[in-house]
C-alpha cells in the first residue's frame, strides 16, 4: 500500500445521515434489526451480500467450533489483566486477542493460506504431495494437520467436515485438505490428523468466504468465549492465581545477589 496522500477515498460499508443508518445497502433499522442474525450480519459486513444458508450454517459451525477451548494462554492473558485492572473489559479482551498468533487460534489462517496454495497448484493428490515434500524439506510443521491432544483425530475437525459435507458446500479447499491429512502422516513419518485449525479455513472458503478475511473468523469467535471467561473472572477470580502458579513454574537460573 503506497505511504502518503491516497486518492479515492471511499468506503462501501456504511453511511449515515440525520434520518437514516445505511449499511452495506440496507437500512439497518427498518430492514436489519430484528430481522438478520449476527452470523448473517457479519458476513454481509464483510462480504457484502447476505450469505446463503449453506453459507450461513457452514460459518455459524466453524464459530461455534473455535470461540472456546479452555484455559488456552489467550484467555490467561485476558483473565489477568482483568484481574489487574476489573474495570477493564476492553483491555482485557484486547490482551486475548493480541495473544492470537501463528500458534493459537491464528492458525487457522496459516492453514488456510496453505491450503490456497494447494489448490492454485492444483488441488489434487500430486499437489498435495509436491506441498508436503516442500514442508518436509524445510523441516516446517503441516498447517492445518495434527494436535498434541487428539492424536487419533480432532472430534471437531471431522464434525466441520462432516457438516460441509452435507452442506454441500465441500468443494478444492476440502478437497485439498483431505489429500493431505491422507499422505502426510507417510510423508512425513508420524500421526497427523486433520485439525480444527484445517478444518475451520477449508469449510468456509469452499463456502465462499474472502481468504483476505480469513482471521477475522477466529477472532470474533474467540471474542465470544473471552466474554464468557471475563465475566466468570469477574465473579470467581483466578488470574492471580494463574500468575501465582506461573510464577512457581519457572526456576530462575540468572546470577546470584552479590
């Protein structure tokens, strides 16, 4: 993107005016509120059409899938600093998404990049082989593929793709997907089930979803479930003991007090 002055300065988003709230084309009290669930809003904020129900069921899953997975260090982050600061909500929630990376919950994205990589290579078994070897070489782990905790399969993973499925939105992303949770664990000598991090970025990119958008979708789930814990956290306190126990986690091994 070039740095200074920019010419076209636009947004097809929203407007408004002394009467009306436009947005994405739609007045949003007489034809938006109370008529469109969050699911169908978000994606016609971002998509700019309404989505399908296809569309719509594929997304609400993939949310429902991500928005909580326990005491993840996201959520610690964020239950912490409302302990440091309870009336905080805003920065807390911020500390949790801030701590969303390559490794946690931003993975899915990494995945899906991937992913799109395969298909524009082809989709079919050879791409995903020729993907594979690349990884192997570089001695770089499999996005989308393998979990520490459920080495035999992620539950949720197969749940997604079971749902797309029937759907009927399974098109080169899952197809891709499936190509390489089939030859990687050869490849690359050791168990690697597809994850709910693969899963999430092929079943709504088949569905139609921008891969430019693609974190959004973890985030705003995420979102939901830092809610939830923030609030219990505001109710039944744990951040310092998480602090506490972190603290007499780690040995220290710097130089002694002169």
């Amino acid at each position: 993107m070039r740095i200074g002055k920019q010419d076209q300065a636009f947004t097809a988003i929203a407007t408004s005016d002394e009467h009306t709230i436009t947005v994405r084309g739609h007045d949003l009290v007489g034809e938006l509120i109370g008529q469109i669930d969050f699911t169908d809003y978000f994606w016609l904020l971002v998509c700019g059409v309404r989505p399908t129900p296809a569309q719509m069921a594929a997304m609400n899953a993939c949310l429902v899938a991500i928005a909580e997975h326990g005491l993840v260090p996201s959520v610690q982050a964020a239950r912490m600093t409302l302990a440091a600061g309870p009336d905080a909500w805003q920065g807390a929630i911020a500390a949790g998404l801030l701590g969303m990376g390559t490794v946690v919950a931003g993975s899915s994205e990494v995945a899906g990049r991937f992913l799109a990589e395969v298909v524009a290579a082809g989709g079919d078994e050879a791409a995903a082989i020729a993907a594979l070897e690349r990884v192997k070489a570089k001695k770089q782990k499999v996005p989308g593929l393998g979990h520490p905790q459920h080495s035999s399969g992620d539950p949720r993973a197969d749940k997604l793709l079971e749902i797309a499925d029937n759907l009927g939105v399974s098109g080169a992303h899952i197809g891709a997907l499936r190509h390489l949770g089939k030859h990687a664990p050869g490849i690359m000598n050791r168990p690697l089930p597809i994850n709910v991090s693969g899963a999430i970025p092929a079943v709504i990119l088949d569905a139609g979803w921008p891969l430019a958008a693609l974190k959004a979708v973890p985030l705003l789930a995420r979102t939901a479930g830092l809610a939830a814990h923030l609030y219990e956290e505001s109710q039944r306190p744990i951040g310092f003991i998480l602090s506490h126990n972190a603290d007499l986690a780690i040995t220290y091994d710097g130089e002694p007090a002169k």
